[in-house]
C-alpha cells in the first residue's frame, strides 16, 4: 500500500504502518496537551498505541486463522481508521470464510475477558463516552472499545467482518458471485448510512470508514466477477506476446527512450537463454528520470523474484500470484522455465471485459 512502510515480520506477515497514522497520533496528544496538559498527551497517546495492538491483534486472528486453511496474508497494515490484513485471497467455502470472518472478533472478545478478569477493568461501556477523557481510567477505556470493536465489526456492512459472514451464508443458496453482488449492496447501502452520520455528527472518522466500506465493496464484488469469469480461461489466453524487452546491463535512458516508442507500462528484463530475471515498471522509470540518473543499469532498478506459471495455467492462478506477491506482472513460461510472455492486472481486465477468450466468450 503507497504511503505505507514495513515494522517487521510476525507470525509469516509483513507488519507496516501506513504515514497517515502518526498524524492520528499527533492529534490525538495535542488534542489531549492542549485541554489537560502534557500527562494527559503522553497518557492518550500510549492509549491510542495500545487501542492499536488490540486491532493488530484482530487481524492476526484472521491471518493465523485463515494460514489453517492453507491461505497466506503477505502483509498487515495500520491505517488511522484501523488494520487491514491482505489475504493473498479469500477462503471459496462459506463455511471456512465464516470462520475467518469470525477469528478477528473472537480475538477482540479475549482481550476483553482478559482485561475484565485479570486486570479487574470495570466493564462499562459509559466508558465510550469518555473515551479522550484520560482520567476515565486506562484499562476500562480499552475493555470498552474492544467490545465496540466486537459489535461494530459484526455489522452486516460487506467487506467488513460481519459482511463476510452475510456473504458466506447468502452463497450457500446463491453461488459466491451472486452472493458478493447482494453484499456489496447491502454494505454501500450502509456506507451511506455511515456518511450520513458522520456528515451531520460532525464525525470525520465515520465518513472515512464510510468510504473505505463503499470503495472496498466494489472493489471485491468486481475481482469475485473477475476471479468468476477467469476460472475457465488459461494463461496462453490472456498473455502478453508482443513486447520489447531489456536487457539488465541496458541503462535506464535507454528504458526511459523504449517507454516513449511503446505503449508498454512494464518491460520485461531478459537474461540469458531468454530467462525473466525481473520487470521494470513505468514508475521505475518516471523515478530513475527525474532523480537524473539516467545512466544506472536496468538491473538495479527492475522488480525481481517475479511468480511464474505455465501455459496451460487456469487464469485464477495468475490473479492469484499477482495479488499474493504484489508484483507488476506473472511470467508464462515453457516446461524449461523460457520466457513466453507475461500477464498485468490491466490486460486480464481488458480480455475480461472483451468477452473472455480473444474477444469472443
């Protein structure tokens, strides 16, 4: 995710905060130094820190969850609206999908038992009111917003958790895409809800979350159509064969010239025997260009470790490895690993939108 920066690794998942989260952080302790002085700063913000963990811990439980069932989730990320844990894709039985779904909040349920019976927080949910208030007391303002958590995550707004759960159930008599379609509805439909509170309640946050719900359901509800239409298509299909390539020891004028001359948005970099060994990306390329450093290799800049498949490959692998590993392009290759052509997001979207198999469904 762009603006985003890696922590480190737990449990196989790349940990990254997002930038926009230390500003969460910046006014939330001026908001607290300005109405009570620098304790309650440094007591808010370490508040909002451990509010933060919990919701880590959230996505862990779907992540560990989902890892059972042979899913990988490459990485988690802290915005300033909550975590978002990418699941290299979602589990296709309900049953499973309700599970992980569930896993998050479950989470969110012992931590709050935890900090009840353990730590003796007072459960009270009044605590939501004072919830800035540093003086309402540190564990009870948590106990509390982890039973929120609980609730608000378990509304049926698709994708959030609860959605998941409506989606899962609604494909039992539906089919996955007919299911997805009535949950992105439902969820938009209560994104506006969310907006319209946040608008006249004067709520910043709710119209964040209100957005991302309306933005995140159409997107999945278009990659389960995607991900649909693709299943009976195979790479030779949907591949890239005319392109011009590079070479690693090319220089990145000369890729930033071949950018100009082709309406590629990725280059393939060939080695020898005609081995893929990485992409350059345009964005590559606009970087290399304006930090005037036209005279460094190819090598240096190209995006390597690109997933590969084979011909006959059903196209739903190919999404899968683009989304999974988070790369331009998926390589197609021969039995011997030679480079036949590649696939982007964007050419699996126009053989999509062209009626499947060259133009003619």
């Amino acid at each position: 995710m762009t603006w985003s920066f890696s922590i480190g690794h737990l449990f196989g998942s790349d940990l990254r905060i997002h930038a926009t989260f230390f500003l969460l952080l910046a006014w939330v302790g001026a908001a607290a130094y300005a109405a009570a002085g620098p304790e309650a700063a440094v007591v808010n913000v370490v508040f909002v820190l451990a509010l933060f963990a919990c919701v880590v811990a959230h996505e862990f439980g779907h992540a560990l969850t989902a890892r059972r069932f042979g899913i990988a989730t490459p990485d988690i990320t802290l915005l300033p609206i909550g975590g978002l844990a990418r699941l290299e894709r979602m589990p296709e039985d309900p049953w499973q999908e309700v599970i992980v779904a569930l896993a998050g909040p479950a989470v969110n349920v012992v931590i709050w038992a935890v900090l009840v019976f353990v730590f003796g927080a007072a459960p009270d949910l009044d605590a939501l009111a004072n919830i800035e208030d540093p003086a309402a007391g540190f564990w009870g303002r948590l106990a509390a917003v982890n039973l929120f958590l609980v609730v608000f995550n378990l509304i049926p707004a698709f994708p959030m958790d609860g959605g998941r759960v409506f989606r899962a159930l609604l494909s039992i008599p539906l089919g996955r895409l007919r299911a997805t379609r009535a949950a992105a509805r439902a969820g938009q439909a209560m994104a506006f809800l969310f907006g319209f509170l946040g608008l006249f309640g004067g709520s910043p946050i709710l119209l964040l979350i209100a957005l991302f719900i309306f933005v995140a359901a159409a997107s999945e509800a278009s990659d389960v159509q995607l991900r649909d239409m693709a299943r009976n298509v195979a790479a030779r299909e949907a591949m890239i064969t005319g392109y011009e390539a590079l070479a690693p020891d090319d220089r990145m004028g000369a890729a930033a010239a071949a950018l100009l001359r082709t309406t590629q948005h990725e280059f393939p970099v060939l080695g020898e025997g005609g081995r893929l060994v990485g992409v350059l990306t345009r964005d590559a390329i606009f970087k290399a260009v304006n930090e005037e450093r036209r005279g460094a290799s190819v090598a240096g800049e190209m995006e390597t470790e690109i997933p590969a498949i084979g011909l006959g490959a059903p196209l739903t692998e190919a999404l899968d490895a683009l989304y999974a590993h988070n790369r331009p392009a998926v390589a197609v290759v021969d039995r011997q690993g030679v480079f036949l052509g590649y696939i982007t997001r964007d050419n699996i979207g126009e053989l999509i939108a062209l009626g499947g198999r060259d133009g003619r469904g």
